[in-house]
C-alpha cells in the first residue's frame, strides 16, 4: 500500500479489489464479528470436514469451495423450487465471486456453507443442534453462525429496490433533487451539491408489510401524527403500489425509520445511504455492520427508540425542535456508512476478510473426491 494512501469515497467506494491492508485502513472497524466468530472456534475447536454436510435444513442452504481464486458449488439444498431462495443464493455466490475474482493477492482454499433464510437456525431438523454457517443475521446467543453480508449488497430483485450500486445512485440523485438519463449526467450528478437536509420533509418516514406485533405496535401509536407519515400495507393488495415508497426516495425525509422483520431487516443499509438520520429500535438481530453504530455523544449517527416504539414521538419531536443536532447525525450517518463501510468496496473487503478468518479455525478442502474427480460445479457452470 502507498505510504500516503487513504480510502476516498469517490474515488474508492467501487474499488472491489482493495489490498488487504489497504481494506484495514479503510475499515478498521468492520470486522467485528468475524473476530468475534475466530475467537469462539480458537476456543472450543476447530471446523470439520463433518460440519459442512447440510443435514440439518431442508432448504435453502448451499455448500461451496473457493480453491485456487475459483469458486465451486458443492451441494444446494431446496433453493431452486422457492424464486425468493435461489435469487438470494446466487446473489451471495455471486458476491463472493466478485470479491474472489477482483482481487490479485492470494487467498486461501476453504470450504464452507451458508443459509439463505431471513434466519439460519429456521426450522432446523434437529431443534438441538446448533450448525456452524453464514448467514445473514444471528442472535447474540448463536455462537457458530458466522455473519455474511446480505443478498442486497448485490441486488434485491422486488420491485421498490434494485441493484445496491443503482440504489446509491438514485439516492445521491434523490438528494440533488434531480433525475440523470444519460451516463454523463450520472457523472456529472456526483459533483452535485446536495440538497440540505434542513430542505427535506420534516418527518419520519416508514413503509412496510405489518408482518410483527413490533410494526402493528408502530402502526397503531403513531400512524397519521403531524409529524409522521408512517403507513402499513399489504404486498398481496391491488392498491399496495399507490402506498409503498421506492428505497431510494425515502431520502427526501429527514428521519428514516427502521423495523425488524422476521429476523433482522435488509432495509437498514438503504436507509443509511440517505442523508437523514435513522432512528433505530433496540434491535434483537445483528448484521455486521451494527458494531458502528453509535447512539449518543460526539459521534452520534442515529437515534435509538424503545423496542416498542413508545418513545418515538418524544424523540422525534425533540430533534425536530433541534435541527442542528439532528442535522449533525445526519452527517455522521452519511460519514461512517454511506461513505465508507456500507460501500461496494467494503463488502468485498468484508468477504475476503471471512474467508482468511474461516480458513484459519477449518480444513484444508479436497479439490478431487475418492475417485480423483473435481468435486462439485465451477460457479460460471452452476449459474
């Protein structure tokens, strides 16, 4: 690495193939939990060979191999009959990819599984067993699930979403109050000013299917209040497109609200691409990137509220009788996440710095099975 390199957004924030020093001198702080996970496995053993058969879910886990900077598809499990499965598995293997191939230093062979479900240890055959895998999220109990980073990263197929990159661009663009139709004005709109965010509409901001006591909670305390424009709706209804509002164009508000799904929720990392504040709930999943944030003090980049949301309204109508606090967390919001560890560059940081710690707590994988064939499929085969 240069002596007087640093990461610079517009620059870097694309940059899949980032050296391994150059990725710790951007994200010093990103790896928590695969620190966390190292740590675990130095304590009560090694990985086996034994712990990557997928026993122990009938869908929507895949096995897999990086050997020699080519990835293979091992096994796959009950991914390909479920749409929303196999698009979320072959967005993983194609992240994955994208960080093996964009990078020219070495890397080690390992052999590995991961699960697609909003939550690993979902319907497990076994309710006693505790599989080592990636996945999305875990609960801080969940020792052997290692955190992966989510489908979105490459692109979230429904409609109201897209490709993260073209996310990102439409939100910068969300927030130069324009629209680009060319590639030069794409360009050209990075240069942009932005918008201030005292000339965003003042309220909070959320959108969702009310599928948790947690949202109808929401829905029911602060649904239709001056300062909210808080709306459920359901995905299966004739009118949900005329109630629904696209990822990128919740940055005209100035607070983006968060709520946990059925595990955790992928809309947090969109929603910290704004430069809004987020205000968050206690939060009960963990994603990788949660370690950054910050609730209080100097380097505040959030506003946390209770769990069930009963102190919103407080928070909210605080901040908004204080616009320059709010205004500063916005831009630490900006500053750590959309600017630095929710790039494109720092997923692929992210997915090497797994594989190195994964390789260092398991096995050294076959290339060939028994019989002296290659095992499994070349990933360009398999998709």
């Amino acid at each position: 690495m240069p002596p007087d390199w640093s990461f610079i957004t517009v620059r870097d924030s694309r940059n899949y193939g980032l050296s391994e020093a150059q990725c710790d001198a951007a994200f010093p702080r990103l790896w928590s939990d695969i620190e966390r996970g190292l740590a675990y496995r130095k304590e009560v053993g090694n990985i086996t060979v034994e712990d990557m058969e997928l026993n122990w879910r009938q869908e929507a886990v895949v096995r897999a191999m990086i050997y020699d900077h080519q990835l293979y598809v091992l096994d796959v499990k009950g991914c390909s009959p479920r749409r929303d499965l196999r698009e979320r598995a072959l967005a993983v293997l194609l992240s994955i990819n994208r960080a093996v191939t964009s990078y020219t230093g070495p890397l080690p062979n390992i052999e590995f599984t991961f699960c697609v479900d909003d939550w690993a240890y979902h319907s497990l055959l076994d309710e006693n067993s505790k599989p080592v895998t990636w996945g999305f999220t875990r609960l801080p109990d969940w020792d052997d699930v290692w955190i992966m980073p989510d489908f979105g990263y490459w692109s979230w197929p429904a409609e109201p979403v897209g490709e993260y990159s073209q996310v990102r661009t439409g939100m910068r663009l969300q927030e130069a109050g324009r629209r680009a139709t060319t590639d030069e004005e794409l360009q050209h709109s990075r240069k942009k000013t932005l918008r201030s965010f005292r000339d965003k509409k003042p309220k909070v901001v959320w959108r969702g299917a009310l599928i948790t006591e947690q949202r109808q909670r929401l829905i029911d305390l602060w649904e239709n209040k001056p300062w909210s424009d808080i709306h459920g709706f359901d995905w299966g209804a004739p009118d949900h497109k005329s109630k629904y509002v696209k990822m990128m164009d919740h940055c005209q508000w100035q607070y983006v609200l968060h709520t946990e799904g059925n595990s955790y929720s992928g809309r947090l990392k969109y929603l910290q691409n704004c430069h809004s504040v987020p205000v968050i709930p206690e939060l009960m999943w963990q994603e990788a990137h949660h370690g950054l944030l910050v609730s209080s003090g100097d380097s505040q980049n959030y506003v946390q509220v209770r769990a069930d949301y009963e102190d919103l309204g407080e928070k909210i109508e605080y901040y908004l009788a204080n616009p320059i606090e709010a205004e500063r967390i916005a831009d630490n919001n900006v500053r750590t996440f959309r600017d630095r560890y929710l790039t494109p560059a720092a997923q692929a940081c992210y997915w090497r710095k797994l594989i190195r710690a994964w390789r260092e707590i398991s096995f050294e994988p076959e290339l060939l099975d028994e019989e002296g064939n290659m095992r499994g499929m070349p990933f360009e085969t398999y998709v």
